[in-house]
C-alpha cells in the first residue's frame, strides 16, 4: 500500500437503497432500481412524478424534537449518516482541533425553502420564520455535525454540485495527507425532491418522463435510456491515516489512493463533447495514486442516465483506458441521483465492491447503446480481483471529480 493512502474506517448511509452498509451493499448488487411514483397532492399532474425516497432515518443521536423541527432534512439525513460512520470507526478520539467535517452538498435546504416561500404568499411577511436562513444555509450539515462532535477543526462545504460527495472525500484525503488533522469525517448530502426542483429538471429535459413505470426508469449507459431520475440521502466515510488507525485498533473498509479534480470550462449544463475534463480528471487522479490504467480492475462510473452524459463519459472511459478498458457499473441505476451525495455513496459502492470481491451490475441495463464500446456489467454480479477501483463523479458546471479506491 502507497504511504500516502488513507483508511476509510467508518461508514455512514441515508439512502433509498438502505441505511446501513449491508442493506446497500445488498441493495446494490442485487441491481433493482427503487425508484417509485410520487403520491403526493402536490405531484398531481406533474410532468414528472418519479423518485428515489430515502428510506427514513432515525433522529439523530442527542437530538431532541424541537431540534429535529429546526433541521431540513438534507441536515438530518447527513447529521444522522455522519455520526453512524464516526460511531462505526469507533468514536476516534483525537484533539478537538484536528478532527475535520468536510460535507458535500448541491443546493442546500430546498425543501424549507420552497415550504417558506409558500408561506410567504400565503401568509404574508410575517408568515416566514426567522430560522430559514440557519436551515438552508448550504454550510448547515457540516455545521451541526461538528457542533453534535464537538470538532473544532476544519469543518467545510464543498459545492460542485453532482461532484461534492467525492469532493469532499478528496479534500480530506489531502488534508491528512498534509498532516493538517488527524481524523476526517466527510461525505455527502441531498434531499431536492420537491415540485419545484423537480420541474425545473423536467423542463431541462434532464428527468426520465417514465411515470408509469417507475422502476425501469433509470438505466445507465442503455439504449433506451431517457434521463435521470431524482434522489436523496446521505453518504459519510471516516478518514484516518492507516498508521492511526492500526495504533487504535481501528477495521479499515478499504483505501483512498488518489483524487483528482478538474473543470471542463465549457456549459453550465452540458460536458464538454470531447469529455476533456472528465478525461484529465481519470488521468489525475491515477496519477495521483500512482496507480497505471491497466491496473484497474473495474469503473464505478457517473452514469446518470441521460443521453449525453452516459456517452460523454463512455467515450472519455474508452480514451482514457483504450480498447481493454476495465468492467463498468453505475450505482444510480438503484438509487437514482443523489446529487451532492452521488460521489460519496458511490465512493463507498466502489470499496464494498473490492471487500466482496464482485462488481454489482447496473440496474435496468439491457441492451447498451450502439457505439459505447464498453464492458457495462448488467444481469447479474461479476468476480473481480482485488485490483483498484476507480469511482467517476461529474457535475453540473463541468466539475469533475475522481477517486482512487482499493481494498
């Protein structure tokens, strides 16, 4: 193992698929979307009225109700998967100061937002509470996961959209690496699944319409594919420097190796038609690990299932790797897109991947679009090596973000 990885030693989830390690895991590879219709009066005649719920969290450890009333819930869905994956790497206790929270998140507090703008036109000026400021805030996770800790230490908002889970577990990494802090908790949060936000993604043209199937609505890197379909949740992975982490006794899921972060400088909302940024963050980040192509056992890819972006990203995989490029699967395929937690649940898909040795396949998947000329894992589960992984997460405003992942 390179000096410079780093050790995931906890894992926390808020997700549609489960929120524990196992109920994902085994989620995941069992590749069946969960992805339903929305019942909602509010998504009465919506053109779009399909999601992926988060299954539903338990309150916070130490948190009373009137405390949980004054959190949004992409607040409580990290608050909650945060301090599962510090529990689950054993509460490591180190100074105060050199604990870090690093959070990634797209939009912040939407649903108090809309909620409060409602109340605005219904009620009046004095209808909107004092508080919506302080809980849709974007910085308000990483806020209340340092304040229920105690950390003292970095604790950072990373925004790059579809890209800020990984991110965020990239900047991390280079904070230990540096020697700044000791421990990181880091991840990514989400919760969008609002009328507003679901009809300014429809009109984009960027959501799967398949309102009367909602199951076979998100499928990566497959012919038929017609967009993406809207997730929530939260994903936490605890950070330590394999060194610390053996002195303490501490289980280790696996390995970051490498990060790499790039922009493509080209679209709000389109990648580059080249995927050039997407290609030079692939290229970076093996670099950064000091891991070569042909050393990568398998892709844990973006794959929102739009139309573009899934081919964007198979042509940049297929540049990056040649014609003997590793088996790829895509996490959304069950859990729809999480946004500013799709990098860190797929970061973590990627290291239970190597731990049980096998690649899920992408859910939905049955005939790849013509012209993608990759080995997409779809059916059913495929043995793997232990070889590294590497785990794709590509934004909204071209960010782009890649991590190095091994067992």
């Amino acid at each position: 193992m390179a000096a410079s990885a780093i050790a995931v030693t906890g894992i926390g989830l808020v997700t549609p698929a489960g929120n524990s390690a196992d109920t994902f895991w085994e989620a995941i590879v069992a590749g069946k979307s969960k992805a339903s219709l929305l019942d909602g009066e509010e998504f009465a005649g919506h053109p779009v009225r399909l999601a992926c719920r988060a299954v539903e969290p338990a309150v916070p450890s130490g948190t009373s109700a009137k405390e949980l009333r004054r959190l949004d819930p992409f607040s409580h869905f990290a608050l909650v998967a945060a301090l599962d994956a510090f529990r689950d790497a054993g509460s490591p206790q180190t100074d105060t100061v050199r604990t870090a929270v690093v959070v990634g998140n797209a939009v912040g507090g939407r649903l108090t937002s809309d909620q409060q703008s409602r109340l605005f036109h219904t009620a009046g000026p004095q209808g909107v509470s004092p508080l919506m400021p302080l809980m849709t805030m974007p910085n308000a996770a990483a806020a209340m996961i340092s304040m229920k800790l105690g950390t003292m230490g970095p604790a950072l908002t990373v925004a790059t959209t579809c890209a800020s889970g990984a991110d965020a577990i990239g900047h991390g990494m280079a904070m230990l690496r540096a020697g700044v802090v000791d421990v990181v908790i880091a991840g990514g949060c989400e919760a969008t699944i609002t009328p507003v936000t679901l009809a300014a993604f429809a009109n984009l043209g960027a959501l799967s319409g398949r309102n009367d199937n909602p199951g076979s609505a998100s499928r990566p890197f497959d012919a038929g594919r017609d967009g993406f379909v809207m997730g929530e949740g939260a994903a936490f992975v605890v950070l330590e420097r394999p060194a610390d982490a053996q002195a303490r006794g501490a289980k280790s899921y696996g390995h970051v190796l490498g990060y790499a972060s790039t922009a493509d400088a080209h679209h709000l909302a389109m990648p580059h038609p080249t995927g050039r940024g997407a290609q030079h963050a692939m290229r970076a980040a093996l670099a950064n690990a000091g891991v070569a192509t042909d050393e990568i056992g398998h892709v844990n890819a973006h794959g929102t299932s739009t139309r573009l972006n899934d081919r964007i990203e198979a042509d940049a995989i297929s540049a990056v790797f040649g014609q003997d490029a590793p088996p790829v699967t895509a996490t959304k395929g069950v859990t729809g897109h999480l946004l500013g937690a799709a990098g860190a649940a797929e970061a973590i898909a990627t290291l239970l991947a190597l731990r049980a040795g096998c690649v899920p396949p992408v859910a939905n998947h049955t005939l790849t679009e013509q012209g993608i000329e990759l080995d997409i894992v779809h059916t059913e589960p495929r043995n793997i090596s232990s070889a590294p992984a590497l785990s794709n997460s590509f934004g909204f405003g071209g960010h782009n973000a890649c991590l190095v992942m091994a067992s």
